[in-house]
C-alpha cells in the first residue's frame, strides 16, 4: 500500500473516532448512553444513579390524566414550571422551539405547569410568551414537584426511553440553540 493510501486511511479512521467520541461521550459511560451535555447545557447535569421516573400525574388540555409511563419508549424532557417564575418564562419559547425540531417519536418536551389554573389560563399564558406551540399538562396535585424532588424552578428532567432519569438543570437554560438541538437529536437517535 502507497504511503499516501496509508495516511487518507489512518486520517479517516481519527476522523471516525472523533466522531464516535462526539456522539457517544467519552466520559466513562457505556456505548448509547447519555453524551455529556454541550457547555450551552451549563446547568443540565448527568445524574450518576439512574434510577427510574417516579409515578407522577398531571393532566393534559382536555383533563385527561397521564403519567410519565404513558411517554415510554421515547425521550422526554419533562420541564416543570409556574406563571409566576421569571426564569420559566424565559425560557418557555426555548422550550417551544426546541420540540419544533424535536421528531416527536424518539423524544418530546414535556411542559408541566404547577398550578391550580385551567389548561384554557395556561394555554394563553403559553400563546402570550411565545411558547403557543408547546403542548399544555397541569399538575394541580403538584405530584410532579414531590416526585422530583423540586425545590426550585425551573427544573428540567431528561429521562431516557427506558424511562430512567439520565439529567437534570435547575435553572434557566438556551434549549433552542443550535448545539442543543444537535445534542438531543443525536441522543434520541441512539
């Protein structure tokens, strides 16, 4: 083999490595793990013990009661939040733009506000922040916010397909940027 051969080959084989150590993250997990968050991601931090989604309710725009079980087999960013929290509402149209892109099958955001407000007050108060496009689920039992263990807001929770918490942000975060996107598309993909 040509010495030029042998170098496109070994350049290729780094290239791929990179590649798989972006995808994959080489941070002492196993292959189709969850990645370490992009630095935009600053506060969503992986969670050692994985253990799985407590058995929390809430209710959707119709009043139709769910849990977390119900979104098994796909990803869900469940983002629990208030009217009356500014660091939610800024970050309400992130969330919004970020299920755009999202393919709903392999993962969705999952907004739950905790108030005791119908879903028709937390439907304009979702259309007046520019978040309209985000789906409405009230938990008036604040079940959500026991089961998580929330002590502030905003509080984001990644959970996996298998229905294990894998990360979570206490705080505000930029979720429509560009190097999130790419993140929670690539691990849904896996």
């Amino acid at each position: 083999m040509k010495p030029r051969t042998r170098l496109f080959f070994a350049a290729a084989a780094a290239f791929g490595a990179a590649i798989a150590a972006v995808l994959y993250g080489m941070n002492g997990f196993a292959v189709h793990a969850t990645a370490e968050p992009p630095p935009v991601l600053d506060k969503l931090k992986l969670v050692a013990d994985q253990k799985a989604e407590p058995d929390v309710s809430f209710a959707d725009a119709s009043g139709k009661s769910l849990k977390l079980a119900d979104f098994r087999g796909r990803y869900v960013l469940v983002n629990l939040w208030a009217t009356w929290c500014g660091p939610c509402i800024t970050e309400l149209p992130e969330l919004a733009k970020l299920n755009a892109e999202l393919p709903q099958d392999r993962m969705t955001v999952l907004p739950i506000d905790l108030e005791k407000l119908d879903a028709g007050k937390v439907g304009d108060f979702l259309a007046m922040h520019d978040a309209g496009a985000l789906p409405i689920y009230v938990d008036r039992e604040l079940s959500a916010m026991k089961g998580f263990t929330a002590n502030e807001l905003p509080l984001t929770i990644l959970i996996d397909a298998e229905g294990r918490e894998v990360a979570r942000a206490a705080g505000a975060q930029k979720w429509a940027d560009p190097a999130s996107v790419v993140y929670f598309k690539t691990i849904s993909a896996s």
